[in-house]
C-alpha cells in the first residue's frame, strides 16, 4: 500500500531502528509511548487487521513478540509486559496495517489497561 507508513518503513523507504527482525516480522520503539519501553511488532506485508493475517505466519509472529519482549524487559527491568492488539476502529485501530503492541511493565507502574 502506497500510502501505509507501516509498509514504508518494512521497504525502508522510512529508517526505523529496529529491536528484532526474522523473515516477515519487525519490531520497534512506538513513537508516542505512554509507557517507557513501548514497542509494535510490525508485518512486512500488508495485512490489514488480525483476521487478514496468514495463519501460517504464526511462528514468526510468536519468535518476534517474545524477543522483542524479552529484549524490553531486560533493557528496561520489566517484570511483565502486556501485549495488545486492536482490531478494527472501533477498537481503536489507527494504522490499517497488522501490528501488535508490547508494553513492558513494572509493579506500581500506575497503568491500569482494564479500566
């Protein structure tokens, strides 16, 4: 998609610095980060949402999100991280293009993504 920043940025046609990459994933630093650490797991191809998403590149999409997770965690002494993914824009979805959301976490952190 021409006009996706998601795909510009998988292209290169946008320099990120990215945390971790495999063959069809990449992650990176969120650009508005409401909590130190913030990270997207982005798909190199263009899919819209997760129902859009092959299948079959679930182990991919796994071996991403734990070593980005991982790698936040210790660079930034989480003790847990969330992952979330919004579907749709009624779910709060802005970029139409596959991504997840990890969010490293600590005790006391104030956040409180169920309320």
């Amino acid at each position: 998609m021409e006009d996706c920043i998601f795909c510009k940025m998988s292209s290169g046609e946008i320099p990120v610095k990215k945390i971790y990459e495999n063959s069809n994933f990449f992650s990176i630093p969120d650009i508005n980060q409401e909590i130190k650490g913030h990270a997207l797991v982005i798909c190199k191809k263009h899919f819209e949402n997760t129902l859009n998403l092959p299948n079959i590149l679930g182990a991919e999409l796994l071996d991403c999100t734990k070593n980005t997770a991982l790698k936040l965690m210790k660079e930034y002494h989480a003790e847990g991280f969330n992952i979330l993914n919004n579907n749709f824009k009624i779910a709060g979805q802005i970029v139409n293009h596959f991504h997840l959301h990890i969010l490293p976490r600590k005790k006391d952190d104030g956040v409180n993504l169920l309320s």
